[in-house]
C-alpha cells in the first residue's frame, strides 16, 4: 500500500524503524595494503558523516542520519580491526613466475653443458 493512503502516524512508525547491523563475514579478513587503506578512509568517512548529522537540525532527520553513520562506524571499525594484511598478489605471482624462469633457465643451461 502506498504511503499516501497510510495515517500520519504509522507513516512516522515506519521512519523509526531501526536499520539492522551490516553482515560480517566469519570467514578471515584478508586484504591487500590498498584494500587496508580503503577499509580506513571509509572508516574515516563514515566517522565525519556522524559529526555531520549531529549538527543537522531537523529531529527526524538527524536520528536518521545519525543512525546510518553509526552503522558504517561500527562496520568499519570491525573490519578495520579483523583486517589480515596480504602480500599483493601480483607480486606474489611476478615472484613466483621470476623464480620459475630462474629455475627453468638453470635446467636448460644444464643440459647444453652435459651435452
């Protein structure tokens, strides 16, 4: 039912309806550095948009704003907090691949010597 044919009352219920937390994976936070400093600028972000909304005057709109601030808050800050910092896979693969060529090289160069 559109909120247009709902009383005033339970249009104003609804709005105080409370956000439920944002899901946290139980599987480990594993995160390269630039991924560790995203999860902190958001962090810093959403720290800044809870400053803003408690100078916005308006009641409804201030608890509303307030309460979306404090969730990202509480989410940043966990995964901040849970972050497990990774090598950066493409150096991980370019070592790998670098090590592979070493050690092929040394095999190949081997056999034209023993021929």
């Amino acid at each position: 039912m559109s909120v247009a044919f709902v009383r005033e009352e339970s249009a104003e219920a609804a709005q105080e309806v409370s956000l439920p937390p944002r899901a946290i994976s139980a599987h480990p936070n594993l995160v390269t550095q630039s991924g560790l400093r995203g999860l902190e600028r958001a962090l810093a972000d959403s720290q800044r948009a809870l400053k803003a909304g408690q100078m916005i005057e308006d009641a409804n709109e201030r608890r509303r704003a307030l309460e979306l601030a404090a969730r990202d808050v509480r989410y940043f800050a966990e995964r901040v907090a849970s972050a497990v910092p990774q090598l950066n896979r493409v150096t991980l693969s370019w070592s790998r691949s670098a090590a592979m060529s070493r050690s092929c090289a040394t095999m190949i160069a081997a056999r034209r010597s023993g021929s």
